[in-house]
C-alpha cells in the first residue's frame, strides 16, 4: 500500500471507506510538494478545490486589517483543509501555509462533485468530519473571544488530551510561536503562562511534553479563567 492510500484509508474523513471507494478518489487527485513556507491558496482565492495532508504540516490562518496573522487551524497528516468550497462553491475564507516541507494531495472541486453523486458514501464521511470542525471552530471562537489566556490555554491543552487520547500527556506539534497565534496572544505571553501553570502544580513541561498533574485544577481554570497570584 503506497503512503497516499494509507493515509487516505486511514484519514478522518475517508476512514472505513472500501478499497474500491479509496481507488476512485486516487484516480482523481493531483500530488503536491509543498515548501515550508510557501502558500498554498490566499484567502479570497477561488475555491476549485480541497488537500489532503500525506505528510508535513500546514496552518490555516487569517490576516489582520494591521497585517498581524492569527492561526486558525493547525493540520497533519491525513486531515483535510480547504474543503468547504467544495459544497459551498464559495472562496476560501481563509489562507493555507506550509509549516514545514509537505505532500499533499489536491482533490479538484468538480471531479469531486461528480464522484460523490456516484458514491453517497463519500459524503456522508465529509459530513461527519465538517461537523466535528465546527464544534472545535465554535469553541475556538468563544475561547478568543470571551476567555482570557490562561483559560484559552487550559482549554487548548485538555482538547489536545482527548485528540491524542491520553488523559494525562500532551505532545505539541506545533511551535511555541504558533500556538501563541493560534490562542491569540504573543509568545512570552505564552512562556509566562506555562510557567505559572507549571509553579501552580497543574502541568509540568519537558520540551514538547506537557504532562497533567492536576486535571481537576485545569479543567477549572478552562471553565472559570482564574489562576491563584
């Protein structure tokens, strides 16, 4: 099995499809290599499609009147990004960037379309998937805009648990740098918090693994946003 069908078997959007399913999505994707750094669409670009990570990673994000980025999603392998044009037939409301060097696999809107009028069950894995992306996207937005940082990050990290199914470890996969942008703060902002966290008892950090000492505690400062002085 090429790393392309295995990834798409095994994708959230296309898992328990059959063979003959996954054969026909192959049959019309395009491969892509993509350079860390390089932009893949801008917002506003016309939506003639959505990709699929075979490896790398790749951040979703939006641009201020004032230039400054915030990242809305930070992607993997085998999850998809830039999907909702596809149904919507609208431009992509956001833009998409290589974090690091990655593949890709592109999925042309209209051969797309025509194949999932074939195959009903195609769609009905894409549905699925939408709806867990607007849980998370709507709990992202309440977490910006009503939750300070502490609580934005308490949140992150117990989301981060259930994603990675461990109650008690987090591995990020993303730098300091991003995550900061992604809870929509500055670095130091985040360093400051994490220490404090760790001082508090509720986590303690090594590199890029965080474990959780006090879930109680974390899922309180998630809830309420107050951290002892």
């Amino acid at each position: 099995m090429t790393r392309a069908r295995h990834i798409l078997s095994q994708s959230v959007l296309f898992s328990g499809l059959p063979e003959a399913d996954i054969d026909a999505l192959l049959e019309i994707t395009v491969e892509k290599t993509v350079a860390a750094g390089e932009l893949i669409f801008s917002e506003g670009d016309p939506g003639e499609g959505f990709y699929v990570i075979i490896e790398g990673m790749v951040k979703i994000y939006k641009l201020s009147t004032e230039g400054k980025e915030h990242i809305l999603h930070m992607f993997g392998p085998g999850e998809p990004f830039g999907e909702v044009p596809v149904f919507s037939g609208k431009a992509f409301p956001a833009s998409a960037e290589g974090v690091k060097k990655s593949r890709v696999l592109f999925f042309p809107r209209r051969a797309f379309r025509d194949l999932i009028t074939q195959k009903p069950s195609v769609a009905m894995n894409m549905l699925a998937v939408l709806s867990l992306r607007l849980r998370h996207f709507t709990v992202q937005l309440e977490n910006i805009s009503l939750k300070e940082v502490p609580a934005r990050l308490a949140g992150y990290l117990l989301l981060q648990a259930e994603e990675q199914k461990s109650s008690h470890t987090v591995t990020l996969n993303i730098s300091k740098g991003h995550l900061a942008s992604f809870l929509g703060t500055i670095p130091e902002t985040l360093s400051r918090m994490l220490k404090k966290m760790n001082e508090q008892g509720l986590i303690e950090t090594e590199g890029r693994l965080i474990r959780i000492l006090d879930r109680q505690g974390l899922e309180e400062l998630a809830e309420f946003g107050k951290m002892e002085s």
